[in-house]
C-alpha cells in the first residue's frame, strides 16, 4: 500500500507569519495535530501541538509567530512511498507526520495516527486468488501405449 492511498489531501497549512495563538486555535478547532508550514507554494516547516505547547502553555504562545515555534527541517515523502518505508521514516526521525510532496508541491499529508488506524483496523492488500488445477480438470488420462 501506497501514501497516496491513504493520505489526508485537504491539508491544513498555516504561513510562517501567522500568530502561534491563532494557529493552536485552528488544530484545536479542526482536531487536528500538525499544521504544514507553507510559504510561495513550498512546505518550509511542520508546526504540531506540541511544538505549540499544547493546551495549558498558552505562555509559550504569546507575542510568537509560528516560524519562532515550527520544526524547520522537514521529512517528507513521495506519494509513491510505501506505508513501512514511512513508518521507518517517522520512527528514524522521530515524527509525527510526513508531508507528501509531488514535485515540490503539498499533495497530502501522513500521520503516526493514520498509520495506527489502519493498522488497528487490520487493513491487508487483497490477496489475488488463482485456479488450482486438479489431475480431474486436464481430461481423460491416457494410458501408455494406448492408441491416441
């Protein structure tokens, strides 16, 4: 299975220029986790609740732009990216979400979330099934040396 099977694609963004407070509002909000950063077209950071201070740090929040609080180096993935090579990627790097990136472009976005709930649901590519065939299903058996 593919990111691009899975991926959230109405991505919630948030520009470096924006007030901490007001970003913490909207993940609230929304229920979300991760805002990805993006500045001209291009992902230049992640910001998560966490980096936010989470609900009792509005301290943390005041007079702060979420360029001061995001996570400027991001890890992001390809669509085409497999669901254990991102969850190789999130564990080696220790994060939370992956954005997807095509082309430089924000396509979607993955979550540790998203990869536990299908992992808790049990989701499984289908198995392809084929014919097994049986010495019954190649016709009548010959003997040797009979007559054709």
């Amino acid at each position: 299975m593919r990111l691009e099977e899975i991926m959230t694609t109405n991505v919630e963004t948030a520009a470096p220029g924006d007030q901490a407070e007001d970003a913490w509002r909207r993940m609230r909000d929304s229920r979300i986790h991760h805002l990805a950063v993006v500045e001209g077209g291009k992902v230049v950071g992640v910001i998560s609740g966490r980096d936010l201070g989470g609900p009792r740090s509005s301290a943390l929040r005041t007079d702060r732009t979420v360029r001061d609080l995001m996570t400027h180096r991001t890890v992001s993935a390809k669509p085409t990216t497999t669901l254990r090579q991102a969850a190789n990627l999130m564990r080696g790097y220790s994060v939370g979400c992956l954005p997807v990136l095509d082309g430089g472009r924000l396509r979607g976005i993955v979550t540790v979330s998203d990869l536990l709930e299908l992992l808790g649901r049990g989701v499984e590519r289908p198995v392809e099934t084929t014919q097994r065939k049986t010495l019954k299903d190649r016709g009548p058996r010959r003997r040797p040396g009979a007559p054709r």
